[in-house]
C-alpha cells in the first residue's frame, strides 16, 4: 500500500516499547516461525524501524501496546479520539457505564468519529471493537522463518493484534484514504468497548440517538476473517443447569441427597444435544452452519471430599445453527427433565442468568472480488439495531483460530491488505 505524503506525515500518538512475546519461543509458535539460521538476521532495532516508518503499522502497534481488556478500556479509547481528532475528525466519546464488579474503573469510552467536512450523517459506518480478552500479552514484531527477508511478512503478536486492532487500524487508514480521494465520501467510525462481555458498548450506542438508522445504509463490521467476507454467523444462547440436593457425611450417603449424581445425567445429554437429530429431541443444524454445538464451560459442585454435594451448577454456552433462542430453550429444557426424571435431587435450567441470545445472523457478501465463508463465533452484528434494507458486511486481517490464544498474531501483509480490502467494500458501498 502506497502512502500519500499527507498520511506519512501523520503524527502518530503514544509510540510504546512491549516487550517480547512471551509464547514466541514455546514450540506452539512454531506456526508463527523463528528466524532461520541460514537466513538474515535482523536486529531488533531494524525489525521496530520497519514498523515506525509506516503510519498504518505505527498505529496498530500503538493500539496493540496500550492494555485495554474489557472494563479497562479507558486509555485506549483516549488515545483512538486523540488519533482521530488529530486526522481532522469531530469525535465523540460515548460514556458507557462500567462492568458490573468494575464500578471503581475509569470511564470508558464508545468513539464515534465523523469528519469535520461533512454536514450529513453518514451511510456508511466502519466499526469494531477496541476491547480485548485476557490476558495482556505485549506488542512484538518478529522476523519469519524463510530465509529470504521479506519485511510484507513480520510477524506481529501482542493481545488485541488480530482482535480486533488490527481491524480497527486498517479500517482507519482505508477511511484516511477514501476522503482523502473522496473529501465528501459519507463515512463514519464507530469503535466500541466491551463486545468480548457481551457487547454492551454497541447496545449502548444502539439505544442511543447517536444511532441515526434512517441514515445509515451499510455497515462494515471488522474482526478476524482471514480477509474473506462472511455470510454469517451462528447465534447463540447460555444458560446454566442447577441442581439442589441436602448434604450428608460421605460414609453414609443415603442420608443425604447428592446434587452432583442428579447434574451429571443432565450434562451427558446437553453434551450431545447438537449431535441428536432434530426429530429425535435435538438442536437442529443447517446446511449453512453446520451442526448447532454446545460447551460445558464451567463446572462448580461441592464443598468437601466427604461431604455428599448439596449443590451443584454448570454454565453452558450454545451456537446455534437453525432456529430461535426461545426454540431452542423450549429443547434444552425437555432434555434435561427427560434425562432427570429418576434423580433424587432437584435439577432446573436457568437461562435468566445468560439474558442475552439471539439467531443466526445472515450478513451480505454481494461485493466481488472476496472469498466467502460462514463464523462460528459471535459478534456485535446482532448488538447493533439497523433499518430495512441496511447491508452488513463483516471483514476483517487475521485468524480466529489465533485469536484469544497466546500465539495471536498476524503479518504485516495481512493488514496492509485489510485496508485495500475495507477500501474495496466501501467503495462499493459508495456506488
């Protein structure tokens, strides 16, 4: 990507030193690659000049640097509105109210940003989200392990890199330079917090005036697609299976009744809900999406070893393939009774604790010149009310399968390409 002297000369904001990668040298980075010993070996030093010498990659190293895990996204919305105000921008911070357990945080930030030229609400919004999954791994760059030097193939790592800085960075500079061709293009930027919880930063903006939806005509919603355009994404539902029981000492436990023997016949049949057919009493599949699945994430039963349980929880998490929220609740909950129907112990399933959910999302993928592939996983397509007829395109650098795992991380190609990519969909947007 070529650069116009008006972008190279942007002054980028709060440059900062990471450390290395701390999984760089564990065998399961092997993927991201180690120089070659027959190859150049560059210094460091070299490797940082690469980066600071282009304002696109100055900018994502400087997002990636700042720790911004959701309910602490206080310094980077900060530093995206600095950046952006200093681009010419009129930008305004959405105050968003802090995570439950978090009220002690500081203020965090939805950016809203609109360029000082235009007087319309924009038709086409680039958005993602600036908050990242635990835990802080710093920003590094790294030489590929081919022996033929090629500075397009860096590797950069750091938590945030693929999700989703590396989207928020290309969508910026693919927006810098559509109104630097196009001063009048109706473009605006929306990043948001706490998309990794649950997505309350885009139900925020969505309920609020700031959500102009009569003028707003396509969206473009970046995450880690591979630079492929997406079809769409499952939906998804939680809930937790409960179970209550009375204690009793383990030598005799007769006198009691054992919550955990009443759970784990219920959790044998949530676990293989997605593998029964849908006329058998299961969840259903789709020939978009594949088979609905299901994860027992988190177990919880219990006080002592001899002590017979009197209570016992499982949360679960649901990706739905076919059908609706309330549909499939209507199936998990006959489950669990038929599975339960011989226990001693109480056992209910709560989805009261997990209120959100929603359907599989079907997005648009009418722009040529893409490859096309359907999400397992959530975003805040579904967080964001839209009018009739609005386009969503969901397209972003990087892997998923990277993602959330302390090998994430991208190459410098990738995300000069997501901005000729984000370039390409607005354009088309545009017309």
């Amino acid at each position: 990507m070529k650069l116009s002297p008006y972008l190279a000369a942007a002054a980028m904001i709060a440059g900062v030193k990471a450390s290395p990668h701390p999984a760089y040298e564990q065998q399961s980075q092997q993927s991201l690659g180690t120089p070659s010993p027959d190859g150049p070996n560059y210094s460091q030093t070299q490797l940082d000049d690469i980066i600071s010498e282009s304002p696109l990659l100055s900018l994502h190293r400087d997002l990636v640097s700042i720790e911004s895990l959701s309910g602490n996204e206080h310094e980077v919305g900060l530093f995206v509105a600095q950046f952006l105000e200093s681009q010419n921008f009129t930008v305004i911070k959405q105050e968003v109210p802090p995570v439950k357990g978090q009220e002690d945080a500081k203020t965090r930030y939805n950016i809203y940003a609109l360029p000082k030229s235009s007087e319309q609400p924009p038709s086409v919004i680039l958005t993602s989200h600036i908050d990242t999954v635990p835990p802080f791994i710093p920003y590094s760059v790294h030489q590929p392990q081919e022996s033929t030097f090629n500075a397009e193939d860096l590797i950069i790592a750091g938590r945030g890199s693929v999700d989703a800085k590396g989207s928020v960075a290309a969508q910026i500079f693919a927006t810098l330079e559509t109104l630097e061709e196009n001063p009048d293009a109706g473009l605006g930027l929306l990043f948001v917090v706490g998309e990794e919880i649950g997505g309350d930063g885009m139900k925020f903006f969505s309920d609020s005036k700031l959500n102009e939806k009569d003028a707003f005509k396509t969206l473009i919603f970046g995450e880690p697609t591979e630079a492929a355009l997406v079809s769409g994404h499952k939906g998804m539902l939680g809930f937790q299976v409960l179970a209550h029981g009375s204690a009793a000492h383990s030598g005799y436990p007769w006198l009691g009744k054992s919550a955990v023997s009443a759970i784990l016949p219920a959790l044998a049949r949530v676990d293989i809900l997605g593998d029964i057919p849908a006329e058998e009493g299961g969840l259903p599949a789709s020939p978009k999406y594949g088979p609905t699945t299901l994860n027992i994430g988190k177990v919880r039963a219990g006080v002592a070893t001899n002590v017979v349980p009197s209570e016992a929880m499982a949360d679960v998490a649901v990706r739905l393939a076919e059908g609706t929220p309330e549909e499939a609740r209507e199936i998990i909950r006959r489950a669990v009774k038929d599975a339960t129907k011989d226990v001693e112990a109480e056992v209910v399933v709560d989805f009261e604790s997990h209120p959100e959910s929603y359907s599989p999302q079907d997005l648009d993928v009418d722009v040529e010149g893409f490859d096309v592939t359907t999400v397992n996983y959530g975003t805040d397509v579904p967080n964001l009310a839209v009018a009739s007829g609005v386009k969503r395109y969901l397209y972003g650098p990087g892997s998923i399968f990277v993602a959330h795992g302390d090998n994430e991380a991208l190459t410098v190609r990738q995300i000069k390409e997501a901005v000729v990519g984000y370039k390409k969909l607005i354009q088309a947007a545009l017309e």
